[in-house]
C-alpha cells in the first residue's frame, strides 16, 4: 500500500495525522518567517573578553616558564660550578660570592660582614633545591 505523500508544509505523523498546535513555529506559507537572532555584536564583545583572557593567561605562563627556567639556571650552577667543602643543611641560608679569579663559592657569611664581591642568597630545601632569597641583614 502506498502512502499519500504530503506536501512540505503539512506536518504529519502517522498515528497523529495534522498537528500543527503543538508546533512552536508556524508551519504554514501564512506563518511568520523565522529568523535567527543577530548574535555579531554579542560574538564580537565576547571573543574580545576570552581573546583578553588567554592573552593574560599564556603572559602569565611566560612569566612562570621564566621563574622556572631562573630557578634551574641558579640550581645547575650551584650543583656544577660553585665551590664549597661542607654538606648543606636543609633550610639554612647561605650566600653566594665570586672571588677575584671569578671563582664562586658558598658561605654561612652574611655579605655586610666582610668585603667580598656577593652574588645572591639562596636556602636548600626539602626536596634539596636552592630557591633563591632576598638577603636581609640581622644587624
């Protein structure tokens, strides 16, 4: 048996036949044209604020990438080229100079006690890395 074919603007269903009530748009030639919103405005105010976002957040990473890299960079040298003939205690500051032949060496001497030339100060920590600090004399 062949089915009667309806045109486009018929809705139709087979157990429910014609049932254009509960359509939420109009389903015939007379019915109001639908038109989708114009959302430019809204995409445009909105891709400035993500685009705003991730500007920051990728200025922000480049910021800690940076921290990292410094943390590392003064790690390698402490390790690889300072001098120092003791075992560092963890949490202890200790200070980091060069000598006149630019040799660098660790000291528990704080730079206001004596004349050498003073590079920073650094603390070993628990998981015995030097994280590097601001020196504040005790005096």
């Amino acid at each position: 048996m062949m089915s009667k074919k309806k045109p486009d603007l018929v809705v139709w269903d087979e157990e429910r036949g014609y049932y254009p009530r509960e359509l939420t748009f109009g389903s015939n030639l007379g019915a109001p044209a639908i038109q989708a919103d114009n959302v430019d405005g809204w995409k445009l105010a909105k891709i400035k604020d993500v685009n705003t976002e991730f500007e920051t957040r990728y200025n922000e990473l480049l910021i800690e990438a940076q921290k990292l890299k410094d943390e590392y960079e003064w790690n390698r040298i402490i390790y690889t080229e300072v001098k120092y003939g003791f075992q560092p205690i963890v949490g202890k500051v200790y200070h980091l100079y060069t000598k006149e032949d630019d040799t660098m060496f660790l000291s528990i001497i704080e730079p206001s006690s004596w004349n050498m030339k003073y590079i920073a100060s650094f603390k070993l920590n628990s998981t015995n890395k030097w994280v590097k600090q601001e020196f504040q004399s005790k005096k």
